[in-house]
C-alpha cells in the first residue's frame, strides 16, 4: 500500500509550475499524492499549517514539509 503524500498550493503558475515538475514525479508506487488547492479549499489551510507549511507550494511527506520555491505565504492565504 503507498503513502500518502500531500501538495499544497495556491494555483498561482509558481504552484502549478512545481505540482507539474515535483507532485509528478514521485513514484505512485511508493506515494500516493493529494493535491490541495488552499486558495479554493480554505478549510485545510489549519491542516497545512499543522503540517509545517509555511508557504505554497509546498509538498508533505512522511511527515515533513518540504518547501518548493515561494508563491504564497500561508498567511496570505487566510
């Protein structure tokens, strides 16, 4: 069974640039990845934050969040 992989973002083309390139290439065999759109899904945004993000997009793993480049601040996002 895979785990669970999660990739926050915001939409912007910095977030779709890294879902396309990074959320893509893990292996689905290993990873099964969620991709949350925080900008239209506002209600994740304190599961994100738990999680560690602290900015988009960002992408949690084995529970550690890791930060890829910058679109958007968490808070920017409340």
């Amino acid at each position: 069974m895979a785990a669970k992989a999660i990739f926050y973002h915001a939409g912007c083309p910095v977030c779709v640039s890294a879902e396309q390139t990074v959320a893509n290439a893990i292996d689905p065999s290993k990873y099964e990845v969620e991709s949350v759109h925080l900008g239209t899904d506002k209600s994740r945004i304190a599961e994100a934050e738990a999680a560690g993000v602290k900015s988009v997009p960002a992408l949690v793993i084995d529970g550690a969040a890791f930060h890829i480049n910058f679109g958007a601040g968490i808070a920017d996002l409340k």
